[in-house]
C-alpha cells in the first residue's frame, strides 16, 4: 500500500457516496453544499491518484481487495444524519491530517496538502453546522444525531493507523481529532460514543483491502459504465 493510493482512496469513495445524495437531499442547498463537497473529494483523488498510476484504471479497473480505503468512508449514506456524522468523523480527520501535510515541505503530498486543507475546513465546517443543529433540535433530529454517531464510531479507530511515508505525528492527530469531534458533540447535546477511548474496537481493516459489504454494490454501481464501455471517450 502506498500514500497516494490511501489517501486517493478514502477520496474517492466518500466523493461517490456523496454523490449519491444528487437528487434526494432533504433542501436544495443541502443539494449543492454536498455535490460540491463530493466534486472538491474527487478532485484531491484525482491529484492523489495520479501520483500512484492512471486515475481512471485505478479508479474504475481494480478489484475490491485493491482498494485502501478506510472502512468509514465506505458505510452507506443512511439518513441525513448519518451522512453529517460520517462527515463530521472524516473531514475533522481529513482536516488535521492535511494541515500537517501542508507544513512538512520536504513532503510530496505537502502541495496537494496545502490546497486541500483549504476545501476540507469548508467540508468540516459544514459537518459541524448540521451536527450542532440536529443535535440540539427537535427530540427526534436528536435521536437520529445520536444513533448515527453511535452507529459509526467503530470505525474510526481505523483513521489512525499509520499509513507507510506519510510525516505525520498519529498520536496528536488523533487526540486533536478527539478534542475537535468531544467539542462539537458536547455542543450539540450529544455524547461521544466511545469518550475519552478514541478506536477502542477497531473495526476497520480497509487499508489492508478488507472491505464491508455495502463497499462490493457501491463499487460496482461506480465502475459499471467504465467496464462496460472499454476505451470510450466523450
């Protein structure tokens, strides 16, 4: 597993999931926010995958136990709370992750880094708003705030695994990602799932191609035009 193919991946697929709200997103400008999120994902894949091999064949050519994604970014949309908390859980990550890229110069991914760090302060930002507004909304936006957070929290102990050539501290990543995320669910009248245990199961084994169900369907749907087209160009 390389760098480039870890980070383009978890990219990439959250760029898809996302993209499946197209169409179903509760307002309009909910359906905007996350169709630009998606395209600003898929741009840092496209950057990032590049650096590793061609971005369509890696994208659209390889196998499931081929891809280094973490598990969270493959769990399925849900509700819109779940989406929000997936993001929360993510983007605070993605967020910090980026932000020590950008500061080690001698790295090759301090470039795409430093442009990066700028979109995912957006996306995690956004995440935040809509936490803070379900969770200290209605008693059922509540409810399904919590639920999704709870839902999820298995996989994050995965985020901080470290990943071979990256300059990147794991120990403050993750216990700034842990004050980041304690401090916005603390707002929104939530509580963390696990407290002050951040991955204490650590279900995710996506950076060694082991992969949840919903991925096989969600890769297929992606992949489908591309395989079923070969060499087709617009």
């Amino acid at each position: 597993m390389t760098a480039a193919l870890a980070l383009g991946d978890d990219a990439l697929v959250l760029s898809h999931r996302l993209g499946e709200w197209a169409g179903h997103a509760p307002v309009l400008e909910e359906e905007v926010a996350l169709a630009n999120i998606a395209l600003d994902l898929l741009g840092q894949a496209r950057v990032l995958l590049s650096l590793e091999g061609d971005e369509d064949e890696l994208a659209y050519l390889r196998e499931e136990r081929a891809f280094r994604n973490v598990q969270l970014v493959e769990q399925p949309n849900g509700d819109f709370a779940h989406t929000i908390a997936r993001q929360l859980y993510f983007s605070s990550y993605q967020e910090l992750l980026y932000g020590q890229l950008a500061s080690e110069g001698r790295s090759a991914f301090a470039p795409v880094a430093a442009k990066a760090v700028k979109e995912v302060a957006y996306h995690r930002d956004h995440a935040e708003h809509w936490t803070l507004r379900l969770g200290d909304g209605t008693p059922e936006s509540n409810e399904r705030m919590q639920r999704a957070l709870d839902s999820l929290w298995r996989y994050t102990g995965e985020l901080f695994e470290p990943v071979e050539a990256l300059p990147v501290d794991w120990t403050a990543l993750r216990d700034g990602w842990l004050t980041t995320v304690t401090d916005v669910v603390a707002r929104a009248t939530l509580t963390l799932p696990g407290g002050p245990q951040v991955g204490a199961w650590t279900a995710g084994a996506g950076r060694q191609g082991i992969h949840t169900e919903p991925f096989g369907r969600m890769l297929a749907e992606m992949q489908h035009l591309h395989r079923s087209h070969p060499g087709a160009t617009w």
